[in-house]
C-alpha cells in the first residue's frame, strides 16, 4: 500500500509531465499554461495544504507583438 508521501511524489510528476506536454506536443498557448500551472499550484495550496514545490516544467512564453501603427 502506498504512503501519502508517495502518492504525492507520484502525482507531482504526473503533472510535471502534464505540463511538458501542454507545452511541447500540444503546443498550447503561454496563457492556457500559466492557467493550468497556477490550477495546480491553487490545488496544492488550498486543497491539499501542501506545497507544490521544484516544479520546473518546460512552459512556453508569450509571443511579443508587434504593434501595428497606421499612418497617413
């Protein structure tokens, strides 16, 4: 039977990964990231009470846009 500890270890890769995988395969957008980054991170805090800790998974940033100026 596993621990609490090692469920935790467990999902934090999960998620990780989850997150790897929004950013590379899918390809979603910087935003989209950042919301399911922070989701996680509101699970852990609130719901769990545990910190969600080293999570450094690959994530996108957004694309600089360049403004657009009409002249006449």
């Amino acid at each position: 039977m596993l621990t609490h500890e090692a469920l935790y270890i467990e999902s934090e890769k999960k998620e990780k990964g989850f997150l790897k995988y929004m950013a590379t395969e899918r390809n979603f957008a910087a935003s989209t990231q950042n919301q399911a980054f922070n989701a996680l991170v509101f699970l852990y805090k609130r719901v769990l009470e545990s910190p969600l800790e080293n999570v450094r998974a690959t994530r996108s940033r957004k694309e600089a846009r360049i403004q657009v100026v009409l002249t006449r």
